[in-house]
C-alpha cells in the first residue's frame, strides 16, 4: 500500500482528529527545525544523526517497540492535537508532518512501520517541546529523546 493510501485511511478513520497541512507543511517543518533542532534545514537534511542536531536535546530511555506502543504513546494526552513530523516516509517525500489527535497519531505511526530504521518526532502545537523517537527495528529497540518540558 503507497502512503498516501495510507493516509486516505486515517482521514476516513479519524475525521475529526488528522489534518494533512500540505501548503503550510513546508513552513511548519521549517519552524519544528529552527526553533527545536535549532540548525538550518540544510543541516537538517545532509545529518546522519538527527538527534545529535536537538538543541538542549536529553537522552530520556531506550525501549523496546512494544513499550513503545503501549507504554510511551500512551502518555501523551488523548486529548491534544500534535505535529506529527516523519523523516524518510516509504514511498513518499523525505519530510512530513501532519497534525494530529492521539488516535490519529498512533494509527499512522504504525502505518509508518514498515521501515527497518526510522526516525519521527511528536511536536508540540506551539513548539514548546519534542520528542524524538529513534526506532532500530531489527534490534527491537527505540531510542527516545526529549526538548523542552513534555
């Protein structure tokens, strides 16, 4: 299944809690790369290792991907809306972000699962804080990252 297939299916699922801001997407990567990554997005784009770019960035734990899903995720609040911001979608562009409610995210992170190695963060709306979401699927492993107070 290409990924906007995907996509189509979590705007039928969740109506209400995913938006897909294609025109504005550009501009908010932009702000999620300045503002919490704090380098230009040439940086960005030429890194190996993202999570070396984080400005004040925290290791906060490894996990694997199950606690993934059924621990971490499931601390965000069920209730607020997210920029969900993938690097390196299969089959799609190298960077995109969609704003989304709890379900939405969950449900399209999983989508997203088809990759051995991948990176995606879940960003505050007004961009007070990150999390960075390192996965090496064939170790089983997550590493998690934090910027500001999440």
């Amino acid at each position: 299944m290409y990924w906007h297939e995907k996509i189509d299916l979590v705007k039928k699922k969740f109506p209400d809690g995913f938006k897909d801001p294609f025109r504005a997407g550009p501009e908010i990567i932009t702000k999620i790369v300045t503002r919490l990554f704090g380098c230009t997005m040439l940086n960005f784009m030429e890194s190996d290792n993202r999570a070396e770019l984080l400005r004040h960035g925290t290791f906060v734990k490894q996990c694997s991907l199950s606690q993934l899903y059924n621990e971490e995720l499931p601390g965000l609040d069920n209730g607020g809306n997210y920029w969900l911001f993938f690097f390196k979608i299969p089959m799609g562009s190298s960077f995109q972000v969609y704003d989304c409610k709890y379900g939405a995210l969950r449900e399209l992170i999983y989508l997203s699962s088809g990759q051995d190695e991948q990176d995606f963060c879940i960003v505050d709306k007004k961009y007070a804080w990150l999390l960075y979401f390192k996965i090496d699927r064939p170790n089983n492993t997550v590493g998690i990252y934090n910027v500001g107070n999440s």
